[in-house]
C-alpha cells in the first residue's frame, strides 16, 4: 500500500435500478392527485369564480361611469309617444 493515493474496487451488483421519464397530461396529474370528481369540481369552482368576479366588476364600473356607447346597437332605444 505504500506508494499508492488512491485505490478503487469495482464490482458488478445483481441489483440495479432503471429510471424512467414519462410525460402527464394534465388531466391525469389531477386525477393522480385527487380524483377525477374533484378535479373537475376544482376546474368548474375556479371558472365560476373567476367569471362572477370579472362580471361583478364589469357591473358595478357600468354603474359608477359613464360610457359612450361605440355601435349604433349598444344605445338605448327611446320610443317616442304618438
């Protein structure tokens, strides 16, 4: 031993381990994660939010400023009385 650094020992094991990589649609990521039910009640409870909140907003700026209508069909129609 004398002399020597460093020594190394190879030895083949009967015992290995192969990785893989495999894509995921998104779809199944959730259904991994918690069901295909919930998934698809997160999906629709996240759409429903985000849509009410965006027309709750788009409510209450009609309601506090005025606009200029841009197309002849966005005004209102005044009938007149005969």
């Amino acid at each position: 031993m004398q002399g020597r650094l460093l020594q190394y020992r190879f030895r083949e094991s009967m015992i290995y381990i192969e990785y893989t990589r495999s894509y995921l649609k998104l779809t199944a990521v959730l259904s991994s994660l918690g069901g295909t039910y919930s998934s698809l009640y997160l999906i629709g409870y996240a759409f429903t939010v985000l849509f009410s909140y965006n027309l709750m907003l788009s409510s209450i700026i009609g309601k506090l400023y005025y606009f200029k209508p841009r197309f002849e069909s966005e005004k209102p129609n005044k009938q007149k009385k005969e």
